[in-house]
C-alpha cells in the first residue's frame, strides 16, 4: 500500500524534473489515481513544507551523516520525513516502514521529532545562516539584499508562509452585499481600505470559487498588488492591451476600469483557452478580443495604455509556489531580464506619442526591476517614468517614482509597478 509520505516525494521529484508547479503535478497525479483521492491534504501539506524548507532539511540530513543532497525520489521522500519529524508529526510504525526506503537510519530520523530547526544553523552567520535557515539559495538572498528590501528576514518567513487571498469585485457590484452573500456560504470577506475593487479573503479562501456569486462573474481572485497595476493604468475610455496577458486576469481588470477596447495576447496559444474561460465568466468576451502573438514583435498598431507584465523570476509569487526555489539559477535571472527588457523596448517603440506604459512583475530581484528600466530609459529617451496614481507601496531606491508592494509590509505578492509615458 503507497503512503502519503511517498506520494509527496514523487510528485516533488517529478515537480522538479518538468519544472513545472507542484498544483499541476498533484492535479496530474491525483487525475490519475482518483483512489487516492483522501491523501491529497497531507500529501499538499508535506510538498508545501519541503519545498519552503529543503535546504534546512538537506542540513539536517547531512548532520546525521547522509548525502549528498539531490532531488532524487528517494531524497526527495528523506526531506518529507525529516519535516515530519520536525514538525512532531512523525509516527515510529510510519518512520519504521519508509526510512529504509529512503536509505536513513529510523532510530536516527526519530530522534529528530520536535527538535528546533535553529539548533542545525549553528555555526553559521549572515546571508549562509538565513539561506539554510529559510531555505532560500543564496544567490537569490544576494540579489534581495541589493534590492534594499526592509527587513529581509521577515520578508523570508512570510514567503515560507500561506499567502493572504484577494478578490475583484465587478463594478456595480455591492460589497456590503456580496459579503453577506458569501459569509452564507462560508467565505468572509473584508472591503480593502485603498482599492474599491478589492476585498481581503478572511475566511473560507479555498470555497471562493465555488460560490454561486464567483460562477455569475460578479468576482474574481486576483492579488490586491496585482489589481493595483490595473488602478495605475487607468484605461478608462482608452484603447488597451496586455501581450503577455495570460489568464487575462488584468485584461479583464482594465475592461471592468472602463476601457474601450482591450487585447489579450499571449505567445502559447493554449493559455489563451484560460483566458476564454476568464473572459467568459465575466461577461466580457464583447470587450476583450484574444490574440496569439509574440510580445517581442508587436501585432497590434494605436494603442493607448499597454501593460507590459512579462515572464520573470516568480519571487514575489515564492508564498503560492515556493517550489521555484528549487531549480531556479542566477542564469534564468539573466535570461529573464534580457527578455523583459526586450519586450518592454519592443512594446515602447510600437506605441504612439501619449501612450501609456504600466511595467509589472512579480518579482523584486533588482535585476528585473531597477536595471531593465533604467537601460530602456537610456536607451528610449522618447520615454520617461512617471508618477503613478495610486501610490500605495514603497517606493524603491534608485527609482524613486516607481512602486514595490512586499508581501511582509501590504499582506500581497511581491510587485514592482512603473508607469511610463511615450513622449516622442
């Protein structure tokens, strides 16, 4: 009979060998074997845990005299069961039949139940203590700290934790309302102090999309950062696009913000059959037209305001999908921010004069940030950054008139936003 504990460790090796997301994967794997249907709480329970803390399990293990470490299954299945027995929650009959699986000493692995995961960095400062310590590579903590975040620490522990949940509520919409409607079906939710759109999930996150009220279109989830890029473009009565649009989750923001037009494009065809769905749901398939396209070689003519929103390191997004740590390099950094910047010069020089830009990614690496805007404004002087409205993150250093959302200070993704405007 399969455990939990080896679930966990296949879907994870199979997470990293496609790299691809540890949700797919389960979905994949649970399709598959729908008897196993009762595992999927502590087998996403244990995946979560190891992906947040793989590196201070990989030290335990080297501790106790194993390794090297590797993202092999049968690693793999030794980090699911050194987290369990740090988290207490490791049976002897459980640890007795997996621990030869995974080539450890059972006695060894039981001893470790409840001890504090702080005794095992000992020995270590600085950026090596917090890398192990909160199980982030350190070249990524390198490139954090070049970003001046406040309070790194705290950033790493709230991205090692469960994301606040967000949702979007079409115009017309009243809150109070739909608050009542929901609390009815075991989702509370809480009206956002900035944003008129936005309400904060307080309970329930995992039945928001199965409400009558989230089925009729009158809501949608998206991240109070990201629904903030919409509010900055302010395409109200404008001809918009998104290239890199995805699930048109933002499209779909900048029709319900009074566009005239909108175009949601995406490079993988197959994405756009979830924007069609979005769209659908919404009742906005008048209003947003679908393109296929590279956003690297414009397909469009006059256009208002684009939102350039391009493929990039995730690490804002580390609470939804801490599995990325995993396998992402300093090299897909660079990948990444070459193409950014490709992309946003391509998009710039397509646009007329007046048009607005809003740059986002949901990352905070300084890389993909400060440096891709600061080589386009060299190399566009025909562009300029502006002031954004609404002004609700910090702002980061070295460009004063851009804005960051961090998800330890605003309870949201990681986001940077930058608005520009086309003045030649």
């Amino acid at each position: 009979m399969v455990l939990p504990e080896e679930v966990a460790a296949r879907i994870l090796a199979e997470t990293v060998r496609r790299r691809a997301s540890l949700r797919d994967v389960a979905v994949g794997f649970f399709s598959r074997n729908p008897e196993l249907d009762y595992m999927k709480p502590i087998v996403r329970v244990l995946t979560l845990g190891v992906a947040r803390h793989y590196l201070l399990l990989d030290r335990v293990l080297v501790s106790l005299g194993y390794g090297p470490p590797s993202h092999s299954q049968r690693w793999m299945l030794a980090r699911v069961l050194v987290y369990e027995a740090l988290s207490g929650k490791l049976k002897p009959t459980r640890a007795r039949k997996l621990a030869e699986k995974a080539g450890l000493d059972p006695d060894k692995l039981l001893e470790l139940r409840g001890a504090d995961p702080r005794e095992f960095v000992k020995g270590l400062s600085g950026l090596d203590r917090l890398s192990v310590l909160y199980s982030f590579p350190r070249w990524m903590l390198e490139e954090l700290l070049e970003a001046r975040i406040p309070d790194l620490p705290k950033l790493l522990e709230v991205l090692n934790s469960d994301p606040v949940r967000w949702i979007r509520i079409r115009p017309g919409v009243d809150r109070k309302w739909l608050a009542e409607r929901l609390q009815e079906q075991g989702v509370v939710i809480e009206p956002d102090k900035d944003l008129p759109d936005v309400a904060r999930i307080v309970k329930g996150a995992s039945e928001a999309t199965r409400t009558r009220e989230y089925q009729e279109g009158l809501y949608t989830i998206q991240d109070k950062a990201s629904t903030l890029v919409g509010w900055v473009a302010s395409p109200r009565g404008r001809v918009a696009a998104d290239p890199t649009a995805g699930a048109a989750i933002k499209a779909s923001h900048m029709a319900w913000l009074g566009a005239r037009y909108v175009v949601a494009g995406d490079v993988k065809p197959q994405r756009l059959q979830e924007a069609k769905r979005t769209l659908s749901r919404l009742g906005l398939g008048h209003i947003v037209d679908l393109a296929v396209g590279d956003a690297r070689m414009p397909y469009w003519r006059k256009l208002d305001v684009v939102i350039v929103d391009p493929p990039c390191t995730d690490i804002g997004r580390l609470q939804y999908e801490p599995e990325v740590k995993l396998w992402l390099t300093r090299g897909d950094l660079h990948y990444y921010r070459r193409l950014q910047l490709r992309i946003l010069a391509s998009v710039a020089k397509s646009l007329p004069r007046g048009a607005t830009i809003v740059y986002s990614v949901c990352t905070l690496t300084r890389s993909e940030t400060v440096w891709v805007l600061r080589r386009l404004l060299e190399t566009h002087p025909d562009v300029e950054i502006v002031e954004p409205e609404p002004v609700l993150g910090e702002r980061p250093q070295g460009l004063p008139k851009a804005q960051r959302m961090l998800p330890h200070l605003h309870k949201t993704q990681g986001f940077f936003i930058a608005k520009l405007a086309k003045i030649a």
